[in-house]
C-alpha cells in the first residue's frame, strides 16, 4: 500500500536491533485517516472470504483492528495479555515470546467469544518473527474456528516470520513489506508487492 510505505519512510525511524519505530502513526499516536485506508485495503484484499470476527493481540494490534473492522462490519476480539499461571479453565492460552520486549506472555480469550463457527480475520500491527501469530493461530485453532486470512500493516521481510506463516498455508496480507533497513544511515527499502 503505497501511503502507507511513503508514510514509513516519512516518519518512521530505524532503530538498533531490527526495530522500525513508527509511534508517530501507527502504534502510539494513531492516524485514523490512515488506518480508514488500511481496513478499505485489506476489506479488497479479502474480498469474498465469509470473516464474522476479528482477532487481534493487546496492545498495539487493537486501534488497527478497530478501524478494519467497520470495512467488515464486524465485531473484535483482542488476546490480553496475562502474566497469571492460575488461568481459569474457561480462556484459550497460547505463550508468546515479546520480540520488542524479549519476554514471555500468556496471550488469554475468553471462550465465550470464540468457537467453532467463527472465520477470523487475525489483524496485527507488526510480523517480524512470527510468534504473536503463531500464538493467535494456535488459539483460534483450539476454538476450532476458522482463520480465514491474516493483515499485517508491516511485514520485516528479512525476518523469518512471513515465510513460516506462508508456508504453513495461510493467506496473509502484509500492507508493506521492508526488505531491508539500516539503523545508521535510515534507509528503508520495500518488498516489491
Ligand atoms: P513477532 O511475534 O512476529 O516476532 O513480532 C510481532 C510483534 O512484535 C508485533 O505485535 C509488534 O507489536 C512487535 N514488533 C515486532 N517488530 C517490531 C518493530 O520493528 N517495531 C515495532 N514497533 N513493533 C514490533
């Protein structure tokens, strides 16, 4: 999605480690005029999938989620994250490895809003190695609902996480790729889509 790489390029900023810091319009500050585009973007893109709820993961993934969700009329889900090990026997759990924060969390949904008859949209902010969706995948999977596609807003493509989401069959819709980023001299560069 064209505005929202120039908008990366624009306003994000390359940072040590393989984080691209984009607070100013995406995860942070929130444009709304931006994320409109991106819910009309990924409504297209999966155009004639039947999707009855959307599933996302606290904290970041949530205003994304939303606003996509008025392109879709339909309602959200977030995951919470919970650092409590006496779960209650009616949530789906999945552990997450935190790729900004290097810890593990107990990712929960309660059950009462996920079953087997739901086809889930998964809409995230960021993939880089995967593990948020991984987790987000097993959840639905033990609902026994459906993933019917998966939108990403930005995919680190030199990253492991899209060729294992790919690979395992899922068709995810990722708004801009970066193939390649540089913390010292800025430079951004986009997967050709
Ligand atoms: P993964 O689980 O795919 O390794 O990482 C995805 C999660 O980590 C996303 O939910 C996102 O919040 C966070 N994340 C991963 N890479 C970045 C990044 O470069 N910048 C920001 N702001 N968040 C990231």
């Amino acid at each position: 999605m064209q505005s929202l790489k120039e908008r990366i390029v624009r306003d994000g900023v390359v940072k040590a480690g393989n984080v691209l810091k984009v607070d100013s319009f995406l995860n942070h500050q929130m444009d709304i005029d931006l994320f409109n585009e991106m819910g009309k973007e990924w409504k297209k893109r999966f155009a004639g999938k039947q999707i009855n709820k959307i599933l996302t993961i606290e904290s970041s993934g949530i205003g994304i989620a939303c606003i996509a969700a008025q392109h879709f009329g339909v309602p959200v889900v977030f995951a919470k994250k919970s650092k409590s090990i006496n779960l209650e026997g009616d949530m789906y759990t999945a552990e997450v490895e935190s790729f900004t924060h290097k810890n593990k969390n107990q990712v929960i949904v309660s059950k009462k809003f996920l079953n087997e008859e739901d086809h889930i949209l998964i809409i995230d902010d960021f993939l880089a190695n995967g593990c948020a969706l991984q987790g987000l995948i097993q959840i639905v999977n033990a609902a026994g609902a459906t993933v019917e596609g998966i939108g990403i807003a930005v995919e680190k493509g030199f990253q492991a996480g899209g060729r294992i989401i790919r690979n395992m069959g899922y068709s995810l819709e990722s708004l801009a790729i970066v193939e390649k980023m540089d913390w010292e001299t800025g430079e951004i560069l986009f997967r050709e889509q």
